[in-house]
C-alpha cells in the first residue's frame, strides 16, 4: 500500500482534474446546480468510495478512521482549502442540495472566486 500522504496527493490531484475538466477556472463563480452529475462531484462520490475500500495489505482489513481522516485531510491541504472552509469539507457520498450549495462554496473558495 502507498503511503496515506501518497494515496491523498493522486485523490488530490483526480479531484483536481475534475474541476479542470468542469471548465470551473480561477475567479469563476460556481452555482450548485453546476455540480449535479458534474465530473467534480463524480470524481468526489468516487473518491470517498475508494478511501472507504483501502484495506492494509498485511492484514487485509479496513484501514481505520484516524487513517481515513488523515487523507482527506491531506488530501484538504493539496486542494489549497482554506482551513476554515477544511473544517466543514467532507467527501461526500450521498451529497443533498445543502451538501451540494456547500461544495460549490469550497471550490469558489479555492479558485479563488469568493472573497
């Protein structure tokens, strides 16, 4: 297994890709309903589902809560979200219309967008 700061570095950078192909760009002001069935919202409910998945390879089990909080932590820091704003992110798998309202705010705040 790849280390947990290896493994939030390449879902960093998937989530990334994501808003790049989203065409969600610097300064952009982003509504929620942008992200329903968006890349960037697929790519999270994926993200979230691998986390969930990781085992530790010696023994095969889940890894644990503390190591799963770690990457998305990591994983918070690559995307450049404010702490803040990290406080109130989470991966979500079942996103509703305020989870989604809020996800907008965190990628207008990491493009930048919102002051």
């Amino acid at each position: 297994m790849a280390t947990l700061q290896g493994l939030a570095h390449d879902y960093a950078k998937r989530i990334k890709d994501a808003i790049k192909s989203d065409g969600f760009i610097n300064k952009s002001k982003i509504d929620p309903k942008d992200f329903i069935n968006s890349k960037t919202q697929q790519e999270i409910k994926a993200v979230k589902r691998d986390i969930d998945g990781i085992t530790y390879q010696l023994t095969n089990k889940a890894i644990t809560e503390d190591d799963k909080r770690i990457i998305i932590d990591e994983i918070n820091r690559e995307l450049g979200l404010p702490r803040t704003v990290q406080k109130n992110f989470q991966l979500n798998e079942s996103a509703s219309n305020d989870d989604l309202s809020d996800l907008a705010d965190v990628i207008e705040n990491m493009l930048g967008g919102k002051k």
